[in-house]
C-alpha cells in the first residue's frame, strides 16, 4: 500500500505549475506518487484555494483542467469535510486560520504527515509535518 500524506494548497499550486517554491522533499514525495508509491489527500478546501489562487495569481492553468487532471492522476484522493469531521475542531484550536485547520484536521483524523510550508500548521505540532 503507498505511503499517505494530506497536501496543502500552495504545494499543490507549486506542483502544478512546477515552481522553484516547491520544496525538493515535496517535490520528491510527489514524484513518488506519480510511480505509484504515495497517495495524496486533498482535502475538498484545498481546491477552492486552488482556484482562488488561479486566478489571483493570474497562473496560466485552468482550473476545470487541471481538476480533471487531478482526478484521472491516480495519485490523489480528494477528501469531502464532513460534520463528523468537524467534531475534531477543538482538538485543533492551535491552528488558528479555518481553513487550515480543515486542511491539518485531514491529517490528525488520517493519522498522516501533511505536505506544506505553513508556519502556523508547523508550530502548532499537531500533525507532523513534512517540507
């Protein structure tokens, strides 16, 4: 079975558009999934951060393509937020910003590393993170 970690926004903005941002070990995990030894957890937030800073950024990708891409890649696993879900919010109350704690709590209920740059998910030391 492949390893599993949950991803954040930017290093799935970074990914897409093959940036320099984007660390060597992310970039290396990713590259795993791609041959088939990781999957990655998108939780649902972290696409409508990913049009969000589609379009802010003006970023030469389209979003609808690049979801299917996401979709038929193999490699990822989008994950819904759900009211149970919710239940773990204040176990996470160090992670400040909502939608980071969406995105951390993917990780604490997946008991799984979470791929990102975010100071505040790292200070928080509530899930191990990965960069």
């Amino acid at each position: 079975m492949p390893e599993r970690y949950v991803i954040d926004t930017h290093t799935l903005f970074w990914y897409l558009t093959a940036s320099p941002k984007l660390s060597v070990r992310a970039h290396t995990l990713l590259k795993e999934g791609e041959n088939g030894k990781a999957l990655f957890l998108i939780p649902s937030i972290v696409l409508a951060e990913l049009f969000y800073v589609i379009e802010r950024t003006g970023a030469r990708l389209d979003f609808e393509n690049e979801y299917e891409k996401i979709c038929e890649a193999g490699f990822f696993d989008i994950v819904s937020l759900s009211g149970f879900a919710i239940l773990d919010f204040p176990k996470l109350s160090n992670v400040v910003d909502m939608h980071d704690r969406i995105i951390a709590g993917v990780a604490y209920r997946e008991k799984v590393p979470i791929i990102t740059r975010d100071k505040d998910i790292r200070k928080s030391k509530i899930v191990k993170v990965i960069w």
